[in-house]
C-alpha cells in the first residue's frame, strides 16, 4: 500500500505535466527538473521513495536504521522494489513464460 500511494502521486503529477509529451525522455533538461520539483512538492521524489519503501525491504527492521545504508545501496534497494531493473523485481504474478516445475 506505501507503494501504491507514492506511484498515484507520481501518476496525477506525470498528468499534469504530459502537455511535455508522453515520452520523458525527449522532454528538456529544463522540463525534467520541473517535473522532478513538482514531484519532491507533491510527497512523491526520490528520497520519499526511499524512505517509504527501503524500510519495507529489510528483514528485521526493529534495530533497522535507513540512514546507515550508502547511497549505492539504497540505490539499489529502490531501484529493486521499483521494478527498475526487470532481473531483479519479483513477479507479481505468474508468468506464462515461468518454467513450470
């Protein structure tokens, strides 16, 4: 649930903005930080991001601490529970490609 309110936040943002197009990778440099701003102002930027999902990732979060990872771990955590790298995200549900055991 800590997922899918941050990725609503990011969607009603990325609408106010698709007038840049549907491809945010041809928007300009000058775009890409307005949009960045927007979604730091509306809850939803990168540090929300790690802070409302890394946590969730640890295995025994009692004595868990966010500010003792790296930047390159918490990197990699979010980047995980984003789904950013496909080898690494879980399924969500079973594929038809799955091998069948």
């Amino acid at each position: 649930m800590a997922k899918l309110k941050i990725e609503n936040i990011q969607a009603r943002v990325f609408r106010d903005h698709a007038h840049f197009g549907l491809d945010p990778s041809e928007w300009t440099l000058e775009q890409q930080q307005q949009f960045s701003a927007a979604l730091d102002e509306a809850g939803a930027g990168y540090e929300n991001q790690i802070r409302s999902w890394v946590p969730y990732c640890i295995v025994e979060p009692k004595d868990f601490d966010i500010d003792d990872l790296t930047s390159e771990e918490l990197r990699m955590i979010l980047g995980f529970v984003r789904g950013d790298d496909p080898d690494g995200a879980p399924p969500l549900e079973p594929s038809s490609e799955s091998p069948q055991a």
